[in-house]
C-alpha cells in the first residue's frame, strides 16, 4: 500500500492513519511515522493492517527486547520507549474521557511507572503438545491466532522465571500426559514462586518423581489442579512457604492461593495505593468502602490509616481471604466484609450498608455501572477510582459528574503492564 502518516495510537496499541476517508489501524507504527502497510482485514469504513516499512521514524523508536515480539501476542508495545508507553497510554484515557463522557479532568496526575522488564509477578502459560514444531511449547499464544508461540524467554516474566520456559518444555515432554496437560500457572510471591500444573488426567509415579525433581532443582513449589481453579493443591515441596506480598508502606502482608485475584505488578500495586490513599485521605472516624475489595488489597491500607473499613466483595472465596488477611495484620476489629453481586447493586443494597463517607472503587473491566447509578442523595462525599478499562471508567464517570452531581477532580495512568496496551488508572471524584 502507497506510505501513509501516522496520527496517533489506538487503546489496543495500533497506529490510527487515514487514507481515501476509512480509518486504518496499523500494528507496529507510531505517531508521526510514516510508513508502508499491508492490509489483513478489510471493511467498509476500516482496515487492519501491519507496518511492513518504516519510511520516517518516531524519535521514541527503539530495537525491542525480546526477540519472539511480533509473534507472541502478550506484548504489543516493546517498540516504543517506556516514556512514550506512559504518555500513550495518558492520551487513551483522556481521550475516553472526553469521546464517551464530554469529561476532562481537573487535574492529570503524573503517571506512575517502574521498572519496564521482568515485572510479571504472575501468568497463566498456554501448554500444547506439537509434534511438527519439536514436541511441547509453553507460552503465550500467538498474535490474532490460538496457537502457542514458539518461545524459550519472555522478557516481561522475571529472569528466574523465563529462565524455566525451555525446561517446563522438556518436563512436560517427558510426563505420560503431554497432552492432558494444557496450562502452567505462575504465581509470584515474596518467598516463593508456585506453578500450578492444570493436569486433565492423573499423574503416574514416574511423573510424580520428574515433576518433585524439577521442584527441586528450581526451587519452587509446584501444585496441581485437575479440575477448576478451586481444586489446585500444593503438591511439592509441601513445606515451603505461604505465597503472600508486603505492602511496606502500611506495614503489611497479604496472603493468597495462586488461584486468586492480584495485581501482576508488585512494584506498581505499592505505588498505586500510595496515590490512593492520597486522594482518598482515610481519617479516623470515618466508614469507607472499599467495594470490588478482593482479598484486602485497598481495605486494609484504608484500615491502616485509621478509617473503619468496609469490603464487598462478589466473591464469598475472596472475602473469606480478606477476614484472614485482616486478622493477620491485626485489623480485624477496624474491618467488615460482606459478599454482595456489586453488578446488581441497588438503592436497598446500598442503604443495607449505611452511611459511607468515601468509596474506593476497584471493579473488573466491566466496571461499576450498576453500583454508580444506585447512589442517593447521601452518597459519599469522595469516590476514588481505579479502573483498568478506561471504556468503563469513562462511561461511569459520566454517570457520576452529569446524573449524581461529582466533579471530576482528577486522573492519571498507572503502567501497571509495561509492553502491552494495558491502561490501568485512578480517578477522583468529589462531591460538588
């Protein structure tokens, strides 16, 4: 196709151009590049398509790390510095606000970002048996396609850990189900590092033997999950430490299974929370909620602080975590949690509650539409939240300033996911 100009990047990472009045979405373009592209979809109004030459370069270019990117699908951004990362990541949200909701913050909060390499606190790595490429792959699927790249690193897992891919290969390989075993999960702690092996079929002695000596030999523990995420069990070495993360900045540790909701980035999770106590500002004498609260992450920061806090959570599994966390961090007595559907909240689900001063948000992708149009009169005076899917924070930010009467104070991008296109943010909103 003839060169075209480049004029921004889209919320999925893609270079947007024009030509002949449709829209083209280029991967591997930047801003102000221009460039040559070949075209894989094509529709009436838009084209799909990636750069097959750079003719003019971003001055934010760079070579990228790892050398399986443009095939395997979990990064899509490795070709732009980390700074130009964050400002892109920056415009998508701003632009959200303002296309879906006719917003722009008061104020835009510095972007929070750290290292850009090795990150990865946890992931969940496809397994396949492939006789034509060599017998077993383990990774992360292929850009726009369900098969497994063919991958011996990944620049974006810590080096411990990438380090382990080509040996996970020939373990697999070596089990009597190298096709009963379709998935490797990887869960980061401070003190130890677990894969679950989703196994479809039992292991037989033989396995078990290989599967304890790769244990061994890496240090780390491994469990097994023959059913759903629920049914995983530490299988060796039994003795080895619980996975939890500090939280230095409040004092406190949090406890989980692998299977259970955290944030893939320990580093930028501390950050994060740092900002949202910030805006949030939890004072004693205060009751704040802390709804979607998974298994304590923002509640016991809030509680830390000297607020009553109060978690809601859809998930009785996750609550059942954050009584436990609490307790271990001894704020049981400054903390509540109930299990609520907050995807069906309701002006009675909300007065069950009682009076909340702030809320601090933290939904799903989803977002929080339903509990954002079930607030009264009486709602709280600060909502603080975090999103990571700027489509529906936008949408229940317009909610919030043009049918509850907030304000949108302010917004910031976190690069909770260097290398990717994935836009993880806080918003605050006050009570006009």
């Amino acid at each position: 196709m003839p060169a075209t100009i480049i004029e921004s990047l889209d919320h999925e990472g893609r270079g947007v151009a024009r030509h002949e009045g449709k829209t083209i979405f280029i991967e591997g373009a930047l801003p102000q590049e221009q460039v040559d592209y070949s075209s894989y979809r094509r529709k009436p109004n838009y084209e799909l398509a990636t750069a097959s030459r750079i003719l003019t370069s971003n001055a934010l270019r760079v070579v990228p790390r790892c050398r399986h990117f443009g095939i395997c699908g979990g990064c899509s951004m490795q070709h732009l510095d980390a700074s130009g990362q964050a400002a892109a990541k920056q415009r998508v949200l701003e632009d959200a606000f303002w296309h879906l909701a006719r917003l722009r913050p008061e104020v835009i909060y510095p972007a929070i970002f750290g290292p850009a390499w090795g990150y990865r606190s946890r992931a969940r790595l496809s397994v396949r048996l492939v006789p034509k490429k060599g017998g077993v792959l383990v990774g992360f699927h292929e850009k726009r396609s369900s098969y497994i790249a063919d991958m011996d690193s990944c620049e974006v897992l810590p080096t411990s850990v990438s380090v382990l891919l080509p040996r996970l290969r020939q373990l697999v390989g070596a089990l009597s189900i190298p096709d009963r075993l379709p998935q490797i999960e990887i869960a980061i702690g401070d003190s130890v590092t677990v894969l679950v092996l989703r196994i479809l079929k039992p292991l037989t002695p033989e396995d078990e033997m290989l599967v304890r000596a790769f244990a061994d030999a890496h240090g780390v523990q491994i469990w097994l999950q023959p059913e759903g995420p629920e049914s995983a069990y530490p299988f060796h070495p039994l003795e080895a430490p619980r996975l939890s993360y500090a939280l230095p900045d409040f004092g406190l540790r949090l406890e989980f299974r692998p299977s259970e909701f955290t944030q893939v980035n320990h580093g930028i999770n501390r950050m994060l929370l740092r900002r949202s106590m910030h805006l949030l500002q939890p004072r004693a004498g205060e009751r704040i909620g802390d709804l979607f609260c998974g298994l304590g992450n923002f509640t016991l920061p809030i509680a830390r602080s000297g607020a009553f806090a109060f978690g809601v959570e859809g998930s009785q599994v996750l609550v059942s975590r954050a009584e436990e966390n609490a307790a271990l961090n001894g704020l049981a007595d400054s903390t509540v949690f109930a299990v609520a559907n907050l995807f069906k909240a309701s002006p009675e689900l909300l007065a069950g509650w009682g009076k909340l001063d702030k809320w601090l948000v933290d939904p799903p992708r989803e977002g929080a539409i339903e509990l954002v149009k079930a607030i009264g009169d009486d709602g709280p005076g600060r909502i603080v939240y975090v999103s990571c899917n700027p489509a529906t924070l936008a949408r229940d930010a317009g909610v919030l300033v043009h049918e509850k009467g907030y304000r949108l104070s302010g917004a910031g991008i976190a690069n909770m996911f260097p290398q990717t296109s994935h836009v993880e943010s806080v918003a605050l909103f006050e009570k006009q």
